[in-house]
C-alpha cells in the first residue's frame, strides 16, 4: 500500500506540472489567435464593405436590366404591336405579352426599388451598412 501510495504522490506532481504545460501552451497559442484576429479586424472589415459594394451593385444592375427587358417586350409585342386576332381584336400573343410584361416588369422595378436602399448604403454609408450586416448576423446567430 505505502508503495502505490508513493508512486501516486511521485506521478501526481508530474501530471500536474505536464497539465499546467498543456494549458499554459493553449492560453498562449488562443491569445496569439486572438491578437492575429484583432490586427486583422480591420482588413476584414474593408473586404466586406467591398464585398457588399460589388453585391449591390450587382444585384441593383440584374433587376434594372430584367426591368428594362420585361418593360420592352410588354411595350414591343403587347401594346404597340400590331398583331391581330381572327375577329380583329387582341391577338393571344399580344394578350400573353402584356400579361406577362406588366407582372415581370412590375415585379423586377420593385426588385430595383428594394435594392436601391443597401446599394446607397453601401456606397455612401459604408459605417452604417456594415453595422446593420453586423447587427443580422448577430440577430441570426441568436435564432
């Protein structure tokens, strides 16, 4: 018994000094993290502020050209088309076209006026875009 007990009280002091080495390396190595993260806040904060210039600008351009597209096609084949039915009234592909044309434009012009918002944001208040991203993300985390 007086031998187990002193092989314990030998390894005992010899795990406790290898466990204060391991956590002592691992506070040191999370707090160089750390400090590389927190140099690096800044560069990463530039690269999302492009980022979100790129993506709303993108995204403001996609639906002005969809816009533009499905308002021509409703003017050019629904409206000033000069189609004609059998019985001299609208022609299905002018009735098609212009049913199809106002719901696509009206729907891609409210895309552009949605986008509009971030996209000056992001352009001409870069600050304040970035802390609403910021103020989602932690909103989403929370669920």
């Amino acid at each position: 018994m007086t031998t187990e007990t002193t092989n314990t009280s030998v390894i005992a002091p010899q795990l406790q000094d290898k466990l204060t080495e391991v956590i002592g390396n691992i506070q040191t190595q999370v707090s160089n993290a750390a400090t590389f993260a927190w140099d690096q806040m800044s560069d990463i904060a530039v690269s999302y502020v492009h980022f979100g210039m790129a993506y709303n600008t993108t995204v403001l351009l996609l639906w002005a050209i969809v816009a533009a597209v499905a308002t021509k096609i409703t003017l050019k084949y629904g409206y000033f088309s000069t189609a004609s039915g059998p019985y001299g009234g609208w022609a299905d592909s002018k009735i098609s076209a212009v049913v199809f044309g106002t719901i696509a434009s009206g729907g891609s012009i409210l895309g552009a006026f949605l986008s509009v918002k971030p996209f000056l944001l992001v352009w001409f208040a870069p600050k304040v875009w970035l802390l609403q991203e910021l103020a989602d993300m932690v909103r989403n985390v929370k669920g």
